[in-house]
C-alpha cells in the first residue's frame, strides 16, 4: 500500500488529521506525506487566480504555517523509524 486516502484517518472536531489518533507510525508517516502533497497542490493553486479552486490570501499564510508544521514533525517520524 503506496498511499492512503484522507478521507479515512480521524480527525478532531475541528476536521484537521488527529495524528495522535493514529497509533502505527509507518501510517502516521503515510497519511502526512498525503496531506503535504495535498497541501502543496493547494499553494499552487493560490498562485492561478483564475482556478475555481483558488484559495484567498488570508487563508494562505495559515496552510504555509501547517506545512512548516507538518513538515517538521514528518522529519521527526521519520528520523523514530529510522530508529527502529
């Protein structure tokens, strides 16, 4: 299995992934390197306005702060995996 599909992992009531939830850290690996690419093609799109999919200015700079984020921690997963 390459990939896993968003729409199946927890989230919290806020609809954001709830990586502590996620109990496997192969799969907590697997489900952030999904959103990240999610979330890039959501930056890129930012830069088209005329995608119908554009995202508004303001809402940019808190996606390229959870991508800082998300990034950091990957790092971190993967570095406990390599550990093992």
């Amino acid at each position: 299995m390459d990939r896993i599909h968003l729409a199946q992992v927890p989230r919290n009531s806020r609809g954001q992934i709830s990586y502590s939830s996620i109990p496997s850290m192969v799969v907590r690996v697997m489900v952030a390197e999904e959103e990240l690419l999610v979330l890039q093609r959501r930056v890129k799109r930012h830069h088209d306005v005329r995608d119908r999919l554009h995202i508004p200015e303001e809402e940019l700079a808190g996606l390229e702060e959870h991508i800082m984020e998300l990034e950091a921690n990957l790092l971190e997963w993967r570095a406990l995996l390599a550990e093992v």
